[in-house]
C-alpha cells in the first residue's frame, strides 16, 4: 500500500507540475538604424529573451561592419571602402577589404547574368538623378528633369568590365570619371551575409528584414511553417501596413529571401511626374515597364538584384530571366493594375495561389 | 493537535511551486491581439493598440466586455460567480478571464496579425 | 436478510453524501470569488467529507460517497460543474489516499488536507483546460496552489476540532469498527 501510494504521489505531483512546462519558444522582435540609410528588423523565436538578442547582435554587427565597407558617400577614418574608390578614379588603385572585392566580383557576375540590366558601373548616371532628386524634393519649385545629353555623357563611362580588381594585391581601380554605386546589390548581400552567420552560428528561426529586404532563415517556431511575408501593393498609399486589406497579397516563406522594388521608393515630381530612382540602362531615364516587382529567391543577393532587373528589363526579357534562374519567383504589377507571375510563383501566394501556413 | 514535519514540508513545496510558477513566466513585449471566443469558437479578434470597437456584447446570455487603454476585461455578466468579471483587466499576452458557466474565453494574445511578420518593399 | 453490519455502511455512506451535499450547497454562500477570481476556486469543505471517510470507512466506501456526491451535485449544479466537481474531487481523494499512509508519523490531518486542497484544484483547473482547449496552467495554477495552501488549513482546523469530538466520544469506535483514528492515539485491539 505504501509502494502504492508513493507511486500516487509522483503521479499527482507530476501532473500538478503540467503548469511548469515552459511554453512554446516566444517571438521577439527588435530593430535598429544607421545601416544602409534604412531600419534593419530582426524577428525571430527562441527559448529565452538572451538567445534572441545574441542573434540580433550578430545580424547588426554584419550589417554596421559592411554598412561602413559598402558606403558610396561618407568615408570612415581608416578604412577604405567603395567612396574611397571612387575618390581615386583614374589616380591609383585603392587596397580594401576581401568583402569589396567579393562584392564586387558577384556584381560583375550578376551584369552578365542580367544581360547588363544590374550595372555596379552605373555610377555616373545615377549621380546625375540623385542630384535632380534631391533639388526636386529640396524645392520642389526647382524640380527638373536632367537632359538627354547629360546623361549620354555620363553613361559614357559606365563600363562595368573597366573596375579592375586584382584579387591577389586585394585592390580595386576605376578609371577618371567612373563611379561604383552598389545601390541595387548592397543591402541583398550584406542580409545574406547576416543570414549566414546565424546560420553558422545555429540559428533556425530568424526573419531579418533590411529596409523590406526580407531573409528567412528556417521557419517560425510557434505552430505555423513558414513566416508571412507581406507583398506590398505598389498602388497603395500606405507607406507600411501588415493589414492584409492593404498588401497586394501574403507570402508563405521558409529558408528563402524576398525583395520588392517599384516606382513607389525614392522618387521626386516634375510637373506631376514621378520620377522613381531605378534607371533604365537602355533610356538613361526610370524604367517604366511596370510599377512594382517581388522577387522570391533562394539568395538574397540574388533577390535583391533580380528585384532590380526584373523591374528594368522589359517584360519577356525579365519574365525569362526568372524563369531561367534556379530557385527564383517573381510577381509584377502594372501601371493599369494588372498581375504577371512566374510559373512557380502563386505556389508562395496566400490569395492567389491558396498557399497556406501550416497553422 | 500536532503539526508535523510532513505538514510543514508539504505547504513549502505548495509555496515554492507557486512562487517559481508565478516568476517563471517569461516576460512579453507589449501584445496587440485580444481574441473573445464562445463555446470554443473565435467571435472577435481585437487589435488591443488601435481597437476596431470599445464593447463586445454577447446578448445571449448577457456578457459584455470592454477594451480601453490597451486592455480588456469582463464588465458585466450573467453568471452567478462573476469570477471572469472580477478577474480583471487583461494586457499581457497568455493573460486569459473565463466565464466557465457561458463557455466564454478573452485571452491576450501576442504580435502584430497573426500571420504577417513582415512587409517586403 | 442484510447483514448489520451491511445496513449501518449504507445508511452511515449516505448520511456522508447527504452532509457532503450539504457543505456544498453551503459554501456557496460565501462568497469566495470575489476574493480570489479564479474559476471554480472553492473552500473545499466537502473535502472534510472524503477525509472523514477515507479515515473511518476506509478507502472504498470513501470513493463510492465521493463520486455519489459529485453525480447527484451534478443534478442541481449542471454537467460542466459536475465534471469539474468529480475531477477535482478524485485528484484530492488519490491525494489524500496517497499521503494517509503516513498519517502519524510524517503527516496531521493539516498536512493530508492541504494536499487534498491543492490537487483538488489542480484537478479542476486540468479539466477546465481540456475542456475549453487551452492553457489555463500558467496564469492559474500559481494562484490555486496557495489558495489550496490556505483552504487545506483553514478546513483542517475546523474539522479537527470536529474530529476530535467524534473520536473522544467513543462514537467512531462504536459505529466505524475498521476506522484509522485521525486525531486520537490508536489503541490496540484485543
């Protein structure tokens, strides 16, 4: 009867301790700035607050670390990065970090890729429209649209295949009047550096979200099997909003990277005309083929620069371009509202392709 | 009559279980959802930091609750015990009130939208 | 014809239900969900019932009285407080069961009263959580465990002055043949 009873005890003992089993692992979130001009979100489940903030602590160190490597307008005491190359056009080649050169050999790969529609070399001519654009939003009485001559003479030096690398000496060299402007690939490589060093680190169960370049690394932990990406709707007039009455539609995502670009970021008016920051190599001027492109990509450097040349490109040229890169989705929207994607893409989709969370 | 050592022991372990349960729980960040349901199934959905509606009022059997100030709670209710009414305000997110005898639940729930994480753009 | 012996458990088994109901029924009148607003947190003093009985009558009888006291609760209070009531009230009783063995020596009747307390509510609050389909552990049981702390005094100190009465008086010897004395030493049978 004793032997019994003691038995009875463990059992009720144990089974009053079923409020002691530690939940499922929470969600945790946080943010920070003052990497490549835009708020880094980091989202992710783990079993303690700690453990989570041990990963947003590796995912802002990559980021601050290559924020100052791959910064085209401020130089950093000491350290050489993409300005400094482009200071010393036609002067000398400048010694930088493996990251530079790494960068900047995936860019030369990605132009061919593209057909030149990602163009690193592009510098000169994007110059041009920064400095339009912010007299167009400075006053926007003065706002003007640069001229075709301007801008053939600058495209006149955006040969990509004369930024000399010499990998061995680790420097770069441009010539007089080039320039490197790393806008379209930066901020991709520099999340998917981030994503693998938690990966490396053993990491499962992070979203990082760069300015909306989003990178899932594993799945949520909470129930569901994949992480809800919204898609924005490029005619919305929201500038954020999780509400799916206001998003074109919702990705279901594990493991891969999602990038949108559209006529919607960085843009200024001439005379009612939007003029948006992604330029067109064949026109010189915004390309207008759509307004808006998401790109689902097993890379987020890769995400980051199909997103770029998926929205350049004309359309059966990108549509092919996707199609033919491994792994790779996109979604584009018109200017009369209208919806093309590729063959693999609604699988991703909440509404128009029924996919679903696994909640 | 003689208290005993088993006794003593017997109410610290109570003790003890109770404290460590109570501070055990991990701490949230500020939780946004409040989900009412009846008789097991959902009936609303609350965002507590930009509520769609102050009341919710379940007529039958009379129940009504109330979101204010990132918080919600039984006001009123038909049951005799009145335990979910004088449970409280709810904020944090797990924080739950029950009214057993109407099957009714208000749990707290954490995040944003349930299923949106993220916006890409 | 019925054994004596026979008759006097059924008529003492139901007397135990009737005055187990009765305690009930009672202390509801208190009203103890204003202190503590937890659902289905109760002074516990039918405990007192399935004590008495454990000790007296002996395990089974306790058992047949107690789930007798749920079912017929269950007539007047409805079936989701019934299902409470009787999964609150076999925890207690498996509790209390369990520590009786050693009653004298490491326990009082406060230590087997607060152990039936505080499983009675766990039980409960296990129900309440399978039935409604979520985890009320966690905000609950902290709360229950005191509150099952406290009641498991409060119903012991009561009762045993009860208890105390009912053994000195020669009572339980006379009409619980097979009793196990709670409050009073045991004298060994001839």
């Amino acid at each position: 009867m004793k032997k019994f009873s003691l038995l009875l005890l463990a059992a009720l003992l144990a089974v009053s301790l079923i409020g002691c089993a530690p939940d499922a692992p929470q969600q945790y979130r946080t943010e920070f700035l003052g990497t490549f001009d835009t708020v880094v979100s980091v989202i992710g489940y783990a079993d303690t607050e700690e453990e989570f903030s041990q990963a947003a602590g590796i995912v802002h160190e990559t980021f601050a670390g290559l924020h100052q490597l791959f910064d085209i307008y401020h130089g950093y005491s000491g350290v050489n990065n993409i300005k400094t190359i482009n200071d010393n056009a036609g002067l000398m080649p400048v010694k930088v970090d493996a990251r530079i050169i790494e960068l900047l050999q995936t860019a030369k790969e990605w132009h061919s890729k593209t057909d030149g529609a990602v163009n690193v070399a592009m510098g000169p001519v994007l110059a041009v429209w920064h400095e339009y654009r912010g007299t167009g939003i400075a006053s926007p009485e003065d706002a003007a649209v640069p001229g075709a001559q301007e801008l053939a003479e600058a495209a006149k030096l955006t040969n990509i295949g004369k930024i000399a690398i010499d990998e061995a000496a680790s420097t770069v060299y441009i010539e007089a009047g080039m320039r490197i402007d790393v806008g379209a690939i930066a901020k991709g490589y520099a999340t998917q550096a981030a994503a693998d060093a938690l990966i490396a680190a053993g990491y499962d169960s992070v979203l990082i979200s760069a300015g909306g370049n989003v990178a899932a690394v594993g799945a949520p932990k909470d129930g569901r099997d994949k992480w809800g990406v919204g898609v924005k709707d490029p005619q919305s007039d929201l500038a954020y909003s999780t509400d799916d009455e206001n998003l074109l539609d919702v990705a279901y995502v594990s493991g891969v990277s999602v990038v949108s670009s559209g006529s919607y970021e960085r843009y200024y008016e001439v005379d009612g005309v939007r003029y948006h920051h992604l330029i067109d190599p064949q026109t010189l001027f915004p390309a207008a083929h759509c307004i808006g492109v998401t790109v689902i990509a097993q890379d987020s450097t890769a995400a980051d620069v199909l997103s770029t040349a998926a929205f350049v490109l004309p359309p059966e040229e990108a549509m092919l371009l996707i199609e033919n890169t491994e792994g790779t989705e996109a979604l584009w929207v018109h200017e009369n509202g209208d919806v093309t994607l590729s063959s693999g893409m609604a699988a991703y989709l909440k509404h128009i392709g029924g996919a679903t969370n696994g909640a | 009559m003689k208290i005993r050592l088993g006794d003593i022991l017997l109410a610290a372990a109570a003790l003890a279980a109770a404290l460590l349960l109570l501070f055990v729980r991990a701490p949230q960040d500020a939780p946004a959802v409040a989900v009412v349901l009846r008789g097991g199934e959902e009936i609303a959905r609350i965002n507590l930091q930009n509520p769609e509606t102050e009341e919710v009022r379940i007529d039958e059997p009379g129940i009504v609750i109330r979101i204010e100030d990132g918080r919600i709670r039984f006001e009123a209710s038909s049951c005799p015990d009145q335990t979910c009414v004088h449970t409280g305000w709810l904020s944090r997110a797990g924080d739950i009130a029950v009214c057993l005898p109407n099957e009714v639940i208000v749990k707290v729930e954490g995040g944003e939208t349930d299923d949106i994480d993220v916006v890409a753009e | 014809m019925m054994k004596k012996k026979m008759v006097q458990k059924i008529t003492i088994s139901a007397l135990l239900v009737a005055l187990a109901l009765a305690l009930s029924v009672a202390e509801r009148l208190l009203p103890i969900g204003a202190l503590i607003p937890v659902p289905g947190v109760k002074l516990g003093l039918a405990n007192v019932v399935t004590m008495l009985a454990l000790f007296y009558i002996g395990a089974r009888g306790a058992l047949v009285v107690l789930v007798l006291r749920c079912l017929l609760g269950g007539l007047f209070t409805g079936i989701t407080a019934m299902i409470f009531s009787l999964s609150g009230g076999l925890l207690a009783f498996a509790a209390m069961l369990a520590l009786k063995q050693w009653h004298a020596r490491a326990f009082s009747i406060f230590g087997i009263s607060i152990g039936g307390a505080a499983a009675h509510n766990a039980g409960q609050i296990i129900a309440a959580s399978l039935l409604l389909g979520q985890n009320l552990y966690t905000t609950y049981l902290p709360i229950l465990l005191l509150t099952g702390l406290a009641t498991g005094v409060i119903t012991a100190a009561a009762a045993g002055a009860l208890f105390i009465r009912l053994e000195k008086s020669g009572v339980i010897s006379r009409y619980f043949p097979d009793a196990h004395l709670m409050m009073t030493a045991e004298r060994k049978r001839a």
